[in-house]
C-alpha cells in the first residue's frame, strides 16, 4: 500500500496544473453497471460525494445494472468523450472477456483507465454446523464426498475465486449459481453446499449473526476487519490469492488533461482519513493508482480469468 500511495504521488503534486487545465461546466455521472446496494455502487457514492465539491459540479450516480456489467458498460463506451460521464466498474470488468463469446465492445481498447478505486476480496464461509476447520479440511472432505459451492450467478468473483481454488487444490466441486448474495448465504446456512466465497461487505453481518463460520480469507495477508481470520493460502492452499478491484474509467478517446484531472482528484479522495474509514467499513481497502498502473492491472486480470476459465472447462456464452 505504501508503495502505490507512492507511485500516486506525483500525481497528487500534479493537482494544481490539473486543475488549470480542464474544469467540467455541467453536472457529471458515474454509470454503475450494477444495482444500488452493492458493494460498486456504495463506493461510487463515496467517490462521488468527495469528487463534486473538488469540480465544482454536481455528480450524480446513474445505476445500469444487467448482464454482468455489460449493459451500463456499453452506455459508457458510446458517451461523448468529454469528461462529463464516467464509469466505476466491479470484478466482472475483467472476466467478461473469457466469460462472453462476444461483448459489444473491446474491454481494453474502448475505455480509458483513470484509477483503481478498491481491492475487492472474498472470505471463504462454511455453513456454521460444517466439520470444516480450515481450507484444509475443506480440501481433504472434497477428495473423499461430492461437494457444492454457491456462487452469485456465473463470471461473478466467487465463481471465479471458487474455480481457481478447486483448480490449486487439485479437486472438484459442483457449481451452485444462486440470483443473489441472500440466496446464497441461505443455503450455507442451511448447509446446502459447503461453501461461499464472499466479499466482506455482507459477510461480516453474517459473522456478527453468528449465522455462518468463516474459515478464510481469499487475499495474501489477513483482513484488517477479520484479523483472526487466516488466509486460504496459509491454511491450504499455498499462494492462492484471488482478489478483485473497483475502478473509474472513461471512453476511449477522453482528452488528457480530462484523465490527468479526474487521476489526480481520485488520488486525493482515496488519500483521505476519513474516506479511508468509510471504505473500511465496508470491508475494503483503496486502491489508488494511475491510469498507466489501471491499464497494466486490467490486461493482467483479463489474462489471468482467461487462464482460470479456460483451466475450469467454462464454455463462454
């Protein structure tokens, strides 16, 4: 963390000539390619809240959820590249290019990056009654019995984080898609299937609940909001990692200086205490970088999903 707070440095003592150089003169949007509550559309509003006073506009968060974040994708794609709309994007950014046999646009090619917003991990939930101690035990029981998981619908972050577990550990486990997170978690409750993988956001008041038993978490160090939590990697799984991120992205041909002034603002909110703790409370970190960083971080998850798609047999649709 401290070297990309680093990294955004310059960018931060890059402000003032930012400023000069392009202001918006109408109300800015954030499209959010998901339904209100979630995990993207909470941090977009916090991003928002900060972003208008420092442009001196309104922004207003404009949610478009559907088909795995392709439709309010697409809505971005085709919007004049003037700055004045924007879109923070979720985990399936990246994996729709394996997850899709075509997507009405090109991931990297068609948006400009301006910055990582938040890492997105996974905590790995077992039902509260389950023999499971740890990844470990999780793994051997899978070697002996037919085990499910439950996933948010297929392409989401723990189908995904699910696969590429099953794929290090050396096992299978059947794919149970569920609408939604509530539907999920009530089967693990219920003992349905033998696990989740969950982002903390709502993990944690099933915790508080003492409704379900975490066993794992899907990041390489331990959560600061579940620190008793070990990872999956030191409880069974040697270096397996599989976390996810928020960004802000524009179209493709947005000026420069546009860019310049959004990274810089961005940098400067994620720097700030109490944004800080309002992302800690959702169980998230920020994740500031440049666009140059964004850019590398998005080919190199759209090339790792592929790997994990084409390594778990999903047949894109």
């Amino acid at each position: 963390m401290q070297r990309r707070l680093a990294l955004a440095l310059p960018w931060l003592l890059a402000a003032p000539a930012a400023r000069a150089q392009w202001a918006p003169d109408r109300p800015v949007r954030i499209v959010v390619p998901t339904g209100a509550g979630g995990i993207t559309d909470l941090l977009a509003r916090i991003v928002a809240q900060q972003l208008a006073p420092r442009l001196g506009q309104s922004v207003v968060i404009e949610n478009r959820p559907g088909a795995s974040g392709i439709i309010g994708t697409e809505a971005v794609v085709r919007a004049k590249p003037d700055g004045l709309t924007l879109l923070m994007v979720f985990p399936s950014h990246a994996a729709n290019p394996a997850l899709k046999a075509k997507l009405p646009y090109d991931t990297e090619r068609d948006l400009a990056p301006i910055s990582a917003v938040s890492t997105v991990a996974t905590v790995l939930l077992v039902p509260k009654e389950s023999p499971d101690r740890s990844a470990a035990d999780l793994i051997a029981r899978a070697e002996r019995e037919k085990l499910a998981y439950a996933s948010v619908g297929a392409g989401s972050l723990a189908h995904l984080a699910n696969a590429l577990f099953c794929s290090m550990a050396g096992i299978e486990m059947i794919h149970v898609p569920f609408r939604s997170a509530p539907e999920a978690h009530a089967a693990v409750m219920k003992g349905e299937v033998a696990m989740f993988l969950d982002p903390p956001i709502t993990t944690l008041p099933l915790l508080q609940g003492d409704k379900v038993r975490a066993i794992g978490v899907s990041t390489a160090s331990r959560l600061a909001a579940l620190p008793e939590v070990p990872t999956i990697a030191e409880s069974g799984v040697p270096g397996f990692e599989a976390t996810a991120w928020n960004g802000l992205l524009a179209p493709a041909g947005t000026p420069e200086p546009i860019i310049a002034r959004y990274g810089t603002e961005v940098q400067a909110i994620l720097a700030d205490p109490a944004v800080r703790a309002d992302f800690a409370r959702q169980g998230t970190e920020p994740m500031p970088t440049t666009p140059t960083q964004f850019a590398e971080i998005i080919a190199r998850d759209v090339a790792k999903w592929r790997r994990v798609v084409r390594d778990a047999g999903i047949t894109p649709d």
